[in-house]
C-alpha cells in the first residue's frame, strides 16, 4: 500500500485547489467537529502525542524517537502506539522488530521497535491497554492528533520548516487535515523541523495563542564515505525533497535521484532499473532507513537489493538541549494533575 500528496497540494494554490474548495470545506467542517467533541478515553499512563496539521513528510517519527529516549533516560516505561500505515493487522499487535514483516505492522513502527516496545493497532484505545499491560507507563503516540480517541496530556505539533502547510487548503484540495486553527486549539505546543519560514504562519498563531514554540531539525548520522560520493538517492516517503536536502549538506553528489510515493512498495522492475543505473554510471545507492526496512523485510530480491544500498540515518535534534526533558517534564505534570482529578 502507498500513498502519494498531489503534486499541487504544495504549490500556490490554483484552480484545482479552488475548485476542490467546497470538498475541502465540508472535510474541515467534519474533521474539526470530531476534534472538538469525540469522546477520549482517559488512561491511566501519560499520554504524549506528537502529531501534524497535514498529511506526511513533516518528521514525526525522528521527533517521537527522541522524545522516546529522553522519557526511558527521565526513568518512565516508554511505548510507542501507531497504526502502523500500509499494515494488515486489525488487532492491537506488538511489534518483534526481528520477524515482522512490513506488510504487517508498517514500516514505521518496525523504525520505532528498534528504541522501546511498540504496539499496532487501528483501534488506538486497545493498543494503548495493551501497551499498559507490556508494563508502560509513558505512552508516545506517533501521529495520532486528529483520532480523538485518546485524551492527551500533552500535543506537540510538528511542521516542516522548508514546505510548511503547502497550498493552506485542507483535503482534499491541500494537505492540511482541518483548518489550522481548529487543530492548534488542541495543540500544547509546536515544533518546527529544519530550516526555512515556511512555518511562519503557524509560529505567529501559536505565539498568539501563548503556546510554546520549539525548533529541531534532522542530524545525519553514519555519514562516512558520503562526502563527494556519487550518488543514486531514491526515497518513498513523504517528502523526498527534504532527503536530498540533507544529502547534498553533507557533501554528497547527488548524480540522481528517484522518488516513489510514501509508504511504497518496491517491485522488482524498480530495483532492476535502480541497480542498473547505479552500476552503468558507478554510483553508490542511498536511501532512508525507512526504505530500506521495507526493503529488508520484503522478499528475497528485495533483501538481496537492499545488501546494495545505503542507508542514511538521521535524528532529530532540537535546538535548545533541555527541550525533550522539558517536553517529557511537562506530559507528566498534566498527567499527575488529571489523575489527581480522578481520570
């Protein structure tokens, strides 16, 4: 399963976007009504939700993963609950990063099975109880804002700073999944990924809105032998652009590049014209960690491409080092003070 953002949903808004605005409007309508009023279970561990105001690409998974590491480094029982995208589980299921398989649980969660357990589940209330029961006490929801499922004591917002809300049309004639302003209502604070003033609108709202506004962007790691390299860079995530960026910063030569929908699924056509290319024009193979566990956990062709392939690990790191402890301090008083309230 893949799913790809039209190309116009990161441009200056044109006729497609107008012409999808009455679609658009009754989405809004529809997603900030379940925001405002859904009922959320009340659990009895902290609930820290890093989520965004549009569909993909904005960083979330590095964001989570760091903030996973400072609450287990705090001392809290971490687990991370995902729907894990593109899986086909349709009960609560605890990720074994060593033998699931990416058409199960999602590539993302087999990324976040690497640092502290995690459970997939399409019903988030019943991954929640069972990542409760594995003996966490510190639950990190990747994505998740928008579900209304689950009451969070503390909603970090993620936005990319180099492409922010593209068109500043919901779905299905932008990216964003409710107008901005109904979702930061909900939001306890924003960060903003990379560099750029993409974001800047959403910065200025949530200053306004006395909300605390943090910055962080994605450090390579693992980066030896990538410098002045000639590179074939491909991704299937949800903002390839972003992927280069960082290649090209660390001094590789990006000879070329191919881009595949987020989530995608790799056929053997696609690794034959990949390695073809590389080996004809002598170019090393790159691509995210994402990709590459998908590839990994695919079938003997595609584990045999990924031996060929590099791939480039990053982390989020935020510009002010207390900020995760400041963030995990934070989902934790909330969390003291409504279960003093009795939930």
């Amino acid at each position: 399963m893949s799913s790809e953002a039209p190309p116009f949903w990161w441009e200056k808004p044109d006729w497609r976007a107008w012409a999808l605005w009455p679609a658009s409007a009754i989405y809004g309508a529809v997603a900030s009504t379940r925001i405002r009023t859904a009922p959320r279970e009340k659990l009895p561990a902290a609930v820290l939700c890093v989520g965004n105001l549009t569909v993909g690409g904005e960083g979330k998974t590095p964001v989570a993963i760091a903030l996973g590491k400072q609450a287990r480094k705090d001392g809290h029982k971490v687990g991370f609950l995902s729907r894990g995208f593109g899986g086909s589980l349709s009960q609560p299921h605890l990720v074994d990063a060593r033998h699931d398989a990416v058409h199960h649980v999602g590539d993302e969660p087999l990324l976040l099975a690497r640092h502290a357990p995690v459970v997939v589940s399409p019903d988030r209330v019943a991954g929640a109880r069972r990542l409760i029961e594995e003996g966490c006490n510190f639950l990190i929801m990747d994505d998740g804002f928008q579900s209304a499922r689950i009451h969070m004591d503390y909603a970090l917002i993620v936005v990319d700073a180099r492409r922010g809300l593209g068109n500043g049309h919901v779905i299905p004639g932008g990216p964003l999944r409710a107008p901005v302003v109904n979702q930061l209502r909900f939001a306890d604070a924003v960060v903003t990924m990379g560099q750029g003033d993409a974001a800047q609108y959403v910065v200025r709202r949530a200053a306004r809105a006395g909300k605390p506004v943090y910055h962080a962007h994605a450090k390579p790691l693992k980066t030896r032998g990538l410098k002045g390299a000639r590179v074939l860079a491909f991704a299937g995530i949800g903002n390839p652009d972003k992927f280069y960026a960082t290649l090209r910063e660390i001094g590789a030569e990006l000879v070329a590049t191919r881009s595949f929908p987020d989530h995608y699924q790799f056929s053997e056509d696609d690794l034959s014209e990949l390695s073809a290319q590389a080996q004809s024009e002598a170019l090393q193979l790159v691509s995210t960690e994402k990709d590459l566990v998908r590839l990994s956990s695919g079938h003997r062709p595609m584990r045999e491409f990924a031996k060929s392939v590099r791939a480039l690990p990053v982390e989020a790191a935020f510009e002010t080092e207390d900020t995760p402890g400041a963030i995990i301090r934070q989902t934790i008083v909330a969390w003291r003070e409504r279960m003093l309230k009795g939930g």
